[in-house]
DNA sequence: TGTAAAAGTGAGTAATCGCTCACAAATGTA
DNA sequence: TACATTTGTGAGCGATTACTCACTTTTACA
C-alpha cells in the first residue's frame, strides 16, 4: 500500500463519514488527499471500489471485535462483553462506524447476516442462564446495541457509565 | 395543495428514502411524478426546499406519537407507551422514518434536542417509580427505542410480539 | 365573460459528475 | 546502466446535475 493510497483512503473515509458518499465527489477526495484524481481510479478502478475497499477495513475491525465475544464460553461473560461493545470503541474508529452505520439505509447496503453469529451466540448464552425466550433476548439485546452504537456516534451522552451500570444490572451483571 | 404537488412529494419521499437524498436526481422525482422538472422548483424553490417540506410533513407526524406519550400521568403506563413505540409505527410510514433514520447520520442534519421532552417526561417516570438512576433509565429506553425502530425498518424480525413481551418484562409491565 | 394570478411546461444553461487516456516520473531488477 | 513495471499526472470526455425562464394552460373571482 502506497502513501498517496493510504491518503486516499483516510481522506475518502472522512468526506464519506462527514458529508455521505454519494454527496462526495472524487475530485473533492482527491483535492483534500493532495492526489491527482486519475490515481483513485488507478488504484481503486472507480468511487464504488474506493467505497468497497474502505468497508473492507471496516470489516476487518469489526470481525476483531465480534470473535472476541464468540470465543467467550462463559454466558454471563459473554453478556456482557456483548453490551459493552458500544462502549468501548476507540474514538479514532468512529468516522468508519459512522459510515457504516449511514451506509445501512441505503438500498442493498444492508447485510442483517453479519450479525447472525453473535445473535446465535447470545440466543445460547440466555439458554444457558435459563431465560424464558433466549431467541427474543438475543434479538433484544442486539437491538439495544444498535441503539446504545447510534447514540454514542451522533452525541456521546455525558452519562456513558452510568448508562453502562443500568443495562448492566438488568442483566444481574 | 395540488394534486401534482402532492405527487412530487410523494414521489420524492419514496425515492429519497430507497436511495438516498444526494444520489436522487430532480429529474428523476419529476419524470416518476409524471411531472415536468420546472415545477418542482416552482413549489419548492429548489431540492432542498423540497426536502425541507417531507420533513415538515414528517415533525407532524413525529409530534403526534409523542404528544400521546407525554400528556400520560400514570408513570408505568407512560413507559409501557413509549417503549410499545417502534412497534406501532404504521407501514405507510415506513418511508418517512426511513428517511429521517437516514438523514440523521448526514452533517446538520440530526437535533437530538427533538427528543428531550420525551427524556424528561420519561425521567420523571422513573424517579414517581423510585428507579435508582432515573436519568440514566431514560436514556438507556430512549437508545433502545431507537435501536427497536432501526430494527424493525430494516427488517422486520418475526417475533416482534416476543421481543416486545421480553422488554415489558424487564420494566415489569 | 374578462382578466389577473397561479399552475404547469420543456428547452436551455453553466457547472460538475465519474471516468479515460496519453504521457511523465519513480521504482525495481538484471 | 538499461529497461520493464508501477505509480502518478492533468487535460479532456460525454453525461448528468440543479436550476432558469419564456411561454402556455388552468383556475379563481369580480
């Protein structure tokens, strides 16, 4: 990976995050980067391969943090790695959440699999421990995640912690 | 409002929210609308003024739901109301949230301030309950409520009743 | 009915879009 | 050094963009 590629990308990424993909030019990419734009499409074929590569970073992040949980074998444990998820991501990460995160209402874009292995992790966790509906359990745990993801992104709350501490004795953790 | 001009508006919301506002040309909402494009900026001045006028027609909406949550003085029944939220929302305004969903995440666009009567109300609620940290259970209900509504845009899951039963269990309704 | 205002049209505008390509500079390898 | 490959440039392409405007049609009302 080249220097002005590493540019590129760090430069797209940001614009994409701030203003969407769609409403971000490559020329305004490239102008920001300091490249010529002919060099995004050498690298990267066109906008949308610039867009794919970025998300294949992403993935790359996201995949760290979700096998963590998955290879966690106690259930109470498991838990609660899985609702502090939201909490612990590194503000440097933010811009490439963000994009996801936009990216998921647009057409296509969405992928609900992706989650389907921590979903059935979690769904085996709650068996374990007994709940009445671990499928529903699973399902709601995941939808306040997403919750707790998207207002961390849009406006860090200034009660993080004790958000944190409420969900947390819900589940008795 | 003329006919025409509720199907420009129509048209556009549609488009707007399948894919997205900077990727939908005037062009395109006009030749959808069976309209001529000029007449798009003849009512609403220009793209974003037409933007402006689906969101105003969607505040309505919005305020609507929580006008019925916030003048409930029963504290139990208030919160059963606004977690109960994201699973009232009727299909035919599918678009419309969709649509705000989206815009949330593009720069200017998103005002948490809109929610904060509904936190206080909900506040409030919990401390008549005698709930630990009233502040924090307000905003833990309002992520949720947002990740529920994310959810259930995206992809209705098929126990939807069974999600909501487990989330009532946990405010003991 | 006459007429002014409002609604609606569609060709036309400059600007910008994603992208190509001929070429130059830098780099690796022998 | 010689040369092939990769990296990088920037002018330029056709298409599309948001938007304007001179014009026609419809509507409202005295």
């Amino acid at each position: 990976m080249t220097e002005k590629q590493e540019k590129i990308l760090s430069t797209a990424l940001k614009l994409f995050a701030e203003e969407g993909f769609a409403a971000t030019s490559t020329s305004k990419v490239a102008k920001m980067a300091g490249v010529s734009e002919g060099l995004i499409f050498r690298h990267f074929k066109n906008k949308d391969g610039l867009l794919q590569a970025i998300l294949q970073q992403a993935e790359e992040s996201a995949k760290i943090l979700m096998s963590d949980i998955i290879l966690t074998a106690e259930p109470k444990e498991l838990i609660r790695k899985a609702l502090e998820l939201p909490f612990i991501i590194a503000p440097q990460e933010y811009e490439m959440w963000r994009l996801t995160y936009a990216l998921k209402w647009q057409t296509n874009q969405y992928e609900s699999s992706k989650l389907d292995p921590l979903k059935l992790v979690l769904k085996s966790a709650f068996e374990k421990l007994n709940y009445a509906d671990p499928a529903a359990e699973a399902e709601l745990l995941l939808m306040f995640i997403d919750g707790a993801a998207t207002a961390l992104l849009l406006h860090e709350p200034n009660n993080k912690t004790e958000i944190l501490n409420t969900l947390k004795s819900k589940y008795q953790l």
